[in-house]
C-alpha cells in the first residue's frame, strides 16, 4: 500500500490541492493522520474513484 500526499492525489485526478482538502475534510476521502500530517493510501483513492464513478 502506497500513501500519497494531498498534492500527489491532486496531481492524478488533475484538481486542485484546495478540492483535495475539501474532500478529506468532508470525509469523501479517507486519511490517515500521522501528527499534524495527512496522507492518503492509495486503497482510499480507489475507493473514492469508484464512489464517483456513474453506474
């Protein structure tokens, strides 16, 4: 499992940092805290994509 930076996650869904942030803060993408850090694995960005995906 691969933990990502709020910026590597803007980078592969190509949206802002800021929209990264609102989305972990909303809980629509998971996160684990290490001290004042956030990280996002790379299990929760899947399942964050598919949460998204139309059916």
């Amino acid at each position: 499992m691969k933990i990502l930076t709020a910026y590597e996650v803007a980078e592969r869904l190509q949206i802002s940092v800021r929209q990264v942030r609102h989305y972990t803060a909303t809980g629509a993408i998971k996160v684990i805290k290490f001290g004042r850090s956030v990280r996002i694995s790379e299990d929760a960005l899947t399942d964050f994509i598919s949460a998204q995906t139309a059916k």
